[in-house]
C-alpha cells in the first residue's frame, strides 16, 4: 500500500542538491559577502586532488627589502651587495565534516507537511553558520597566538581603561585607534564583527548606520562605512566581576575558504524498521571544507595522517597557528576586547 507522506527521497536527487547547496554556502556566509573569506580556486583544485592528503602547502614570495638605494659610483672595484627574496609556505588543514539528519514518515503523515523543506534549509544555515564559526575560532586562535609570540600586536584591549574620561567599552575612537595598529593598511578594513552586546552599545551612541545592499533587497548596518557582523557566537571572557567582548576588525582575504571534493556529500537511507515499522528516513550530509587565516601555518604538532580537520577547540588554540609572514601589517585584522 503507497504510503501518503512524502520521502526524502522523493524531494531530494542528491546529484542536484548538492552544487545548489554549495552555492547556498558561499552566498550566504556573512564573511563571504564582505570579502573577508575569499575562495582560491587553486587550493580548490588541491582540495578537489584524486591523490589526496590532508594539508595543503600554499608557498608565498616574501615582500622584498626596501631600504635606500644605494648612490652610483665611477669606482670600478666598488661592488653593490645584491638583495635577494625569499619564500614562505603556509600551510592549511582540509577538513571532512558530517551533520545527519532524519524524518519519521509517520510524522510527515501527522504534520501535514514537506519535512523536507526545513530539513533543506537547516542543512544550508547549519553549513553556513559552521563556517562561521570556524572563522570566529580562528580568529581568537590567531589573537592567543599573537599574545603569547608577538606581544598582542593584533589586539587593542581596552577593557582596562580607568580613570577620568577612559572609557573601557567600544566607542568611535577606540575603533579608529584599533584600526591604526595597521598602520598606512588602516584603509583596508572593510568588516567588523561584534557580539550583539556591543552592537547595542554602539547604536546607543547613534553610531550604526543601514544601507541597502546592491539589489536594493535588504537593509545592512555598518559603522563609518564598514559592514557590521552581528554574531552573539563572539568570544567573551571574564573580566573579575564583569565580561570582557571581543570585537573583530577585517580586511579582505583575512581567511581562506575553500569548499572541495567529498565522495557522496548527500546519502540517505530508510529504515523500515524505526517507529515500530512505520519507518524512518535519513540523511547524512557530508562536507571537505578549508578555514584558514592568511600568513599563517598550521602547527606541526597537528600535522600527522589521522587528524581529518580542525575542532572549534582547535581552531581557537593559538597552538595551532605559526606566522610564518614577517610584516604584521600584512594581516589586515585587528582585534578589541572591551567591556561592551
């Protein structure tokens, strides 16, 4: 007897599902829109790679000396030293991830209703929330790591600030001030994220202005010009008595996002068994995604043939991450811990 629900397998044909999927991925990512995550076709083709493997090396020319010229001379004997330039190499993790998900044929009877559309679109928003936070962790990994090796030369904290007229929480000035730790690359940043905590406080003081996006769709906010990210999945850590809020400034191309090959990235299967013999549907959605920071290299200590990609945990180490570019303006991201 043809049962009246609808299966999953009715409404998904996984060999179209999944580029729409992709594209979804890429479009809807927040970091994506700005520039802040770009794709580099070539890691996706190293990604995509029949050989396999799980890191990536990606070689990079180092900027060239630019000290002075030296003044021509009508000495035969004396010699111009010659400069040379140098390679870096960073290097990133593919990582191979798995979210499943099931309907009950019963329920769809019951409900009246596709489960499949909310299945399809959860499966969109968790993929694209996922990436985020992978970017998020990454970036409180890359600020660990400069605290702890670089003197905390990507952080502006003014969670500190006593005294008459300091102010520990984020305002305009603390803003431009954090943006000019980039120096004559302040320009640059086009991006910042914040907890929704500090987006409050900051359209308090009138600072938070909406425009429209190109398609004259949807309506952004942004400050001095900046997209602004809202995410309550933003670090915080305690401050004594108080929480401190990380707030995030970006460049374009911070991070790496590259999405690759994964054998069947959409399975599903039935149980006729589950629900006492009325059944269950089930589907597994599978993913190789990249995450990576620029100008950095992923640890060795994590560089071994079983680790098939990065934890949120992990992500978040400084551990994890090795500059391995010299000049610090060159990350064009810039980190402030305030009070709100």
């Amino acid at each position: 007897m043809a049962t009246s629900s609808v299966r999953l397998t009715d409404v998904i044909v996984p060999e179209l599902f999944t580029p729409y999927d992709s594209e979804a991925f890429l479009t809807k990512n927040a970091f994506v829109a700005t520039g802040v995550a770009v794709s580099d076709p070539r890691v996706t083709r190293l990604m995509d790679a029949t050989e396999g493997g799980q890191y990536i090396n990606m070689p990079f020319w180092r900027v060239i000396n630019m000290d002075e010229p030296k003044i021509g001379s009508d000495d035969p004997n004396t010699k111009l030293e010659l400069d040379k330039i140098t390679a870096g190499a960073e290097m990133a993790v593919k990582g191979f991830y798995t979210k499943g998900f099931s309907a009950m044929t019963i329920a769809g009877i019951l409900a009246g209703s596709n489960p499949m559309t909310a299945i399809n679109n959860y499966i969109n928003d968790f993929w694209t929330t996922d990436a985020q936070k992978k970017i998020i962790n990454a970036s409180i990994g890359i600020c660990s790591d400069s605290i702890t090796n670089h003197s905390g030369d990507l952080i502006s904290d003014i969670s500190t600030n006593t005294g008459a007229g300091a102010d520990p929480t984020v305002t305009a000035e603390a803003i431009i001030m954090a943006r000019g730790k980039l120096g004559d690359y302040q320009s640059v940043v086009n991006t910042i994220a914040m907890h929704s905590v500090v987006y409050t406080n900051l359209q308090t003081q009138q600072l938070i202005e909406f425009i429209r996006d190109a398609e004259n769709n949807t309506m952004f906010p942004t400050f001095n010009g900046m997209r602004v990210v809202v995410d309550d999945g933003m670090p915080t850590v305690a401050a004594g008595d108080k929480t401190a809020y990380y707030t995030f400034l970006y460049g374009p191309g911070v991070f790496g996002l590259n999405y690759g090959y994964v054998d069947r990235p959409q399975e599903i299967n039935r149980d006729p068994a589950s629900g006492n013999g009325t059944g269950e549907e089930k589907l597994y959605s599978r993913r190789s995604i990249l995450v990576h920071p620029r100008g950095y290299k992923v640890s060795d200590s994590l560089v071994n043939n079983t680790h098939l990609g990065l934890t949120y945990a992990e992500f978040a180490a400084g551990t994890t991450w090795t500059r391995v570019i010299a000049d610090r303006k060159a990350i064009p991201f810039v980190a402030i811990k305030s009070l709100g």
